[in-house]
C-alpha cells in the first residue's frame, strides 16, 4: 500500500469513529448512557473555527496554498496537548488537508476525478466546515451543467421536516439547516411530505434523574430520499447530551445532528445531480465504488456517519470484505 492509500484508511477509519457527547450517569436508560468506546466526533468545534478559517483560505490561495496551511493547523497542536478531543479534531483537518493535496497530485486519476476525491474528504467532516465552500466552488467549475442544477434557485433541495417530542420546532429547525447550506449557494426550500425530495424526521426524548444535575436529552434524526428504488438513500443518526436547561440540551443536539446529517445530505444530493467519482461518501446505493487509491469497495455495503445508522451494511477495513458483514462505529442497538 503506497503512502496515499495508508493515509486514506487512517483518515477514513479514524473519522467513521465520529460520534457525540454521551452522558454517563446512574439510574438512566442503558440506552443514554455513555458507550464505553473511545469515539472521535467530525464536527468542528467552535475553538478551532478562526483557525481552521484561516487555513482553508490559505489552502485555496494560489500563492499560499497546502503549505502554509498545514503551517496554521499544525502550530495550534501545542495549544491543546490537554485537550485529546479538541487535538483529534484538529488532526482530522491536517490529516484532510494533507489528503486533497495527495489527490490532486495523483496523476493516476484524471483530472475531474482529482477534484472531486478532494472534495470528498468534506464527507468525513460536518457541513459547516470552512473550506467546504470553496472547494465546491472549486470542484463545480468543471462541471458547468451540473453547478447549474445543483446551485438553481429553480431546483432547490425539497425537505419536508417532521418531528416528535419536547422542543422539537420544525420552523426553526428548517431554517437552521437552510443556514447551513446558505454559504454553499445551495438553496432548500420547505414542502410538503408529498412534494419533497427528502424527509427529515426528528424526535426527541427527555430523561431527569436526580444524579444528574439537570436534563439529558436524546434527540434522533432520519434522513430518507423519496424515490422509487430498491434501496432508497436513508440515513439515521441520534446524539444525547446533558444540560441544566432542556432547551440547552435539546439546541446543542439539534445543531449537532444537523451538520452531520445535513453533511450527508449534501453529498447525496451532489451524487444525484452527477458528482458521484468520490473516495469518501456513498453512492445512491450505498456501495464503494473501485479507485486506485484504497480496497476495492465496489461489492460492499456502506458504512455509518458518527451516530449514523444506515440501512446499509457496513464493512471492515484492511481486510477480505465479500463474505463478511461490517460492524458498526457507535453503540449497539
């Protein structure tokens, strides 16, 4: 295995790890309480967002480019030498940073591949990552017709949102996501069940135990494509976490679950519009499809996201995959 294919299975199996904050506590349902599995979580937490700003604009600009933004992520590593979360988060970035560049080096791929398996590595990331808009940008210039589709305002991401439980607020759920998408110069319009292209259902449910100090709350999201298939895309994921308020909880979750979710989300919508030559997302099918930089993926089921439980099977890395079934990343159910 060549030096890119090692850094893209560290990088792949080491981001499938994604995962929330679970509480632990006593007198609670086995099912919120903490998986004793160490766990990484893809989203970008809030103390590296300048930073990671600074390198995505550094990465893009011709002049400065991979360099001098692997220079900015990697001086902030003595920063958080006490923070093993907060250092993994930020590793995942320098090891995604390193990964675009070795892609579009690898001449074996032709160039509109190259693109769009750097690209990719935003799949193993949450969406509101910084330099998720710029590359976009960047991988949709080669393809005209599909920037046309994807980025119209007379073609918009048709969700509708259902939800269940305490403090679920569809309206203010839907416009959170729309946030979301807004940089990427995707628009999402609210429709009906009927109408829409994808169905974005959430629930959420409280516990209080005395233990605790507070309110622990578990809030579950399934995103399914409306369409007529054998095997529709769907996704579903839940995070649980503790807070004084209710409300602290339940927006903290909900955000959470939104960036991965909504993350998914966009890279099956590219998919279905044409960008479907990536490394690190599914296809409509949830089967890998066979590059030159990594297993043979083309006969397997795909895996989850963090939290993520797809209806599709996962698969092992590093091994003879045809006869096996995969396992998850996360807690069982």
């Amino acid at each position: 295995m060549n030096s890119l294919q090692q850094l893209g299975a560290l990088f792949l199996t080491t981001s499938l790890l994604s995962s929330s904050s679970i509480v632990q506590a006593q007198n609670l349902p086995p099912e919120l309480k903490r998986s004793k599995r160490n766990a990484i979580d893809a989203s970008l937490p809030e103390v590296l967002r300048t930073v990671v700003e600074k390198a995505a604009k550094a990465e893009l600009d011709k002049k400065r480019g991979t360099g001098n933004a692997l220079q900015i992520l990697r001086a902030e590593r003595k920063k958080y030498q006490d923070s093993p979360t907060t250092l993994t988060s930020l590793e995942l970035r320098i090891a995604a940073t390193v990964l675009r560049a070795r892609f579009l080096q690898n001449k074996k791929a032709e160039a509109s591949a190259r693109t769009q398996h750097a690209l990719s590595t935003f799949a193993r990331l949450d969406l509101t990552e910084p330099g998720l808009p710029g590359w976009l940008k960047k991988t949709l210039k080669q393809f005209p017709a599909v920037r046309k589709k994807v980025t119209s305002r007379k073609n918009p991401i048709k969700v509708a949102i259902l939800g269940r439980g305490t403090g679920i607020n569809k309206n203010k759920i839907f416009k959170q996501l729309k946030d979301m998408f807004r940089p990427l110069g995707i628009v999402l319009k609210k429709t009906s069940v009927k109408s829409a292209k994808y169905l974005i259902s959430l629930g959420s449910d409280e516990v209080r135990s005395p233990d605790t100090k507070g309110t622990v709350v578990r809030v579950m999201l399934r995103i399914n494509a409306r369409e007529k298939t054998s095997q529709p895309w769907r996704q579903s994921y839940y995070r649980t976490s503790k807070a004084k308020k209710l409300e602290d909880a339940l927006n903290e979750n909900i955000t959470w679950l939104l960036k991965i979710g909504g993350r998914d989300l966009l890279f099956d919508w590219l998919r279905v519009h044409g960008l479907s030559d990536t490394y690190f997302s599914l296809d409509r099918e949830g089967k890998r499809k066979k590059h030159n930089h990594g297993h043979d993926h083309s006969s397997h089921r795909g895996h989850n996201h963090g939290h993520g439980h797809s209806k599709h099977r996962g698969h092992n890395h590093g091994k003879d995959h045809s006869k096996h079934r995969g396992h998850n990343h996360g807690h069982k159910h």
